[in-house]
C-alpha cells in the first residue's frame, strides 16, 4: 500500500486541506489521496522547498519574541527573516529530544505512533514501512538533499528515507558530538548545493540541521562568557544561538545570491526547547531537555516563508506535525492518510485556521523508564501532563500562568477531570 500511495502521489496534482480530528490509530495504512488525477490547483506553489531544522532552540529566544542580552537580540538574523515570513508564537513540538521529535516532524504523526524497529531505546530506527515528508517531495520530482553532520543522522536510523543526496559526513560520536562545532563544515555545503541547483534549473528540496545550542555548550570567540554558574550556563547558551545565526544568515543570503529567494518555500524551526532549572523532574532541577514537556522544552520557533504570500503573526496553537501537511498542501500534493497534522496553508494566506489541541509525549527508554503525556487544550489556555502510568497529574492554567509555576491539580478536581478526559479521547485513538 505505501509503494502504490508514492506512485500516484508522482502522479496526483491535487490535495485538499485536513480535516481537524484526533491522530488515526497506528498501523493505519496510508492511501492515495482523494481525486489524486484530478487537475492542479491554480493557486499551487511549483519552487523548491528549504527546511532549516536548528537543534534546541526555545522559542522565548528569538529577538522578535522580545528576548534581548546586554540590550540586543542575539537572532538578528532570523528577526529579519521573520519579518518577511509567517511566525507562528504558540508552535509546539511533540518530543522532548530529536529522536522523538524529529521524526515525528518527517512523518507528521505522535512519537507513539511510528513505527520503530526498537521503541524502548534512546535511539530508535524508524521502519521503511513510516511515509516521510521527503519521500512524498521525491516522488513528486523534486531532487531532495539532507545536510547533516550529526551521530543521529545515521543513514542507518531511516531519518533520511527519500532523500536522493543524503550527506552526514563528518559526523563524530555521541559523546564527541556533543563538543563539536559542525555548521562550519555543513553550511559550506549547503551553499554549494544551492548554487548547483540554481545553475541546473532544477527544483529541490533540502532539509539542514544545524545542531549548535544543544549541550554541551561550547565557547566561541566572537562571544566571550562573562558569568559563571547557572547564570554562565544560559549565557553559554545564547552565545550558541547568536553563533548559529549567523550560519542560518549565511544560507538565507545564498537564496538570495543565486536569485531562489522568490522560487523557495522556506521553513525555519527547532525541534525542542531546553529547561534551565524551572522545574524538577524526579526531585531533581532539570536543566537540559529530554526529561520532561512542560513550555519551555515544547514551545519553539517556527517560521514559514512562502513566496506571493504575506509576513504576519499567527498565534493559533500549532504542532510540528502540521510543518509536512503544510508543505505537501502548499505544493498542490497528496497528502498520505498516515499523517495527523493538518496544514497550516490558510494561515499563510492569511485565512483562519480552526482551533486544535496538542499533544506531546516521552516514551518509555533505557533512560526514562515512563510513559508521560501532555495535552494544551485548542485555546492554548490550559495544560494537563500525566505521567508514572496515570498516577501522577500536574495542571496549569497558561492564560495566567504561563511558566507552569503553580500546580493546580490538588485544589480543581473538576478541571483535572475535564482535561483528563479530552486528554484520554485524544490518546485512546492513538492506541
């Protein structure tokens, strides 16, 4: 059934919008799409797609998100790109670390629904039998490209499913990569891989991942580390975004260099956030990602620029799972029945988009032996966060506390009740 869905997706012209339900029920087979001989939309994009994925960013960073050191933005360039694109404030991510969140990203569907060779490990392969975003584009005949220099970019974890040209060269081990330093050697790349297919004249679709803010942090020159302790921690941090702005500059300006600036749908996004000590998980302060879903590890940045349409600000609350929905539904493709999302191609056209809950989820591992759940109503005003197999209930009212300080469970039964219940209708259908 997936190999006859990619033949008439290299076929089909035509996608309508996604309905707004709750997740399909894994092992849910992916179809061809509705009317997939039909004509091509009229309105459709025919560029090329760019999908800059920065590790570990938290959406409170960005400088038009009003975050400022020593008076300045440390993302100006990413400011400016967001200036001529749609961001969207209240994007959330659906895992806690890339092995999760990544590859709920490609397949548009919740980390418990993909099909992975080992789930219980820190690591896991993703099966040939999950639909990949790249693989829809390369079934479309786009030549897609995967820059990457990262351990967990092994070609081996099936992350790079219907990429033609995948590079990871250069990538070191767990432990050495968390001390490296790859955008030097991934964006030169990049930049010649664009150049390349702005002389061929041929329509692309990259994905880079650029990997700087993740732990452990390292110091660079140009930004110099005056705190120390915790206060050094997050300073050491920031440096690491100001430091991969200028790399995401850098192939922002070769866009426009080649002149594919006005030919490229271009996504900018994080897959996780980072906490910085705010909350505990098991007694312990938490200070790095992986661990627990509250805001701050789930809220990240996500921009979306598609050329003929115009920058605004959209403050629906939107998953990552809907970036592949948007980007098939915005090329005028068939979207496969595997993916939850639903696309966000209205909202960068200015129209409406209906409300819809979000769900995250850490899976049981070597590391963190615990199934854990979090779910913010379609409003975004309230969070519920279940864990150690129901027996443990956190509850947050974000339209007044949105930094998740004050537990309401124990004092509001009855809103425990009613968002345990949206939670387990959302949830039993991913079952």
């Amino acid at each position: 059934m997936r190999r006859a869905w990619l033949a008439v997706c290299a076929l089909a012209v035509a996608c309508g919008s996604r309905d707004d339900k709750p997740p399909a029920r894994e092992g849910s087979n992916p179809t061809p799409a509705k009317d997939a001989q039909a004509q091509v939309r009229a309105d459709h994009f025919d560029g090329n797609v760019l999908v800059i994925l920065v590790d570990t960013v938290r959406a409170d960073r960005l400088g038009v998100a009003g975050y400022r050191r020593n008076g300045k933005s440390i993302t100006p360039r990413l400011d400016a790109f967001a200036e001529t694109a749609t961001r969207f404030t209240r994007a959330h991510a659906h895992g806690a670390n890339t092995p999760r969140s990544l590859p709920s990203l490609l397949t548009s569907r919740m980390p418990s629904q993909i099909a992975f060779q080992k789930s219980f490990h820190n690591f896991p392969s993703l099966l040939d039998s999950n639909v990949l975003l790249f693989e829809v584009l390369s079934a479309a005949g786009l030549r897609t490209i995967s820059e990457s220099s990262h351990f967990y970019f092994d070609p081996r974890r099936g992350v790079g499913q219907g990429v033609t040209a995948y590079d990871n060269s250069g990538a070191r081990t767990l432990v050495d990569g968390n001390l490296d330093y790859a955008a030097p050697r991934i964006v030169p790349r990049v930049l010649d891989g664009l150049e390349r297919s702005a002389k061929r004249g041929e329509r692309f679709a990259m994905l880079v991942h650029l990997f700087e803010p993740h732990s452990t942090y390292i110091e660079h020159p140009a930004f110099p580390i005056a705190a120390k302790g915790e206060a050094g921690l997050v300073e050491k941090y920031d440096a690491e975004i100001a430091v991969v702005d200028g790399w995401v500059g850098r192939i922002l300006d070769a866009l426009d260099q080649h002149h594919l600036a006005d030919r490229t749908l271009v996504v900018v996004l994080s897959d996780h956030g980072e906490a910085f000590g705010v909350h505990r998980f098991r007694g312990e302060r938490a200070f790095f990602h992986g661990q627990t879903l509250y805001e701050e590890i789930l809220r990240v940045p996500l921009l979306v620029r598609l050329p003929g349409t115009r920058p605004s600000v959209r403050d629906e609350l939107v998953g990552l799972v809907d970036v592949a929905p948007t980007i098939v539904d915005a090329l005028g493709l068939p979207a496969p029945d595997s993916f939850v999302g639903r696309s966000l191609l209205p909202a960068l056209r200015g129209e409406a988009v209906p409300p819809r809950p979000v769900l995250a989820e850490i899976q049981p591992t070597p590391d963190i032996d615990d199934s854990i759940r979090a779910f913010v109503t379609a409003d975004g005003s309230e969070k519920i966060i279940v864990s150690e197999g129901g027996k443990h209930v956190e509850t947050y009212d974000l339209a007044r506390d949105p930094d998740e300080l004050k537990d309401l469970s124990a004092a509001e039964p009855d809103r425990v009740a009613r968002l345990r219940a949206a939670l387990d209708r959302w949830t039993d259908n991913l079952r």
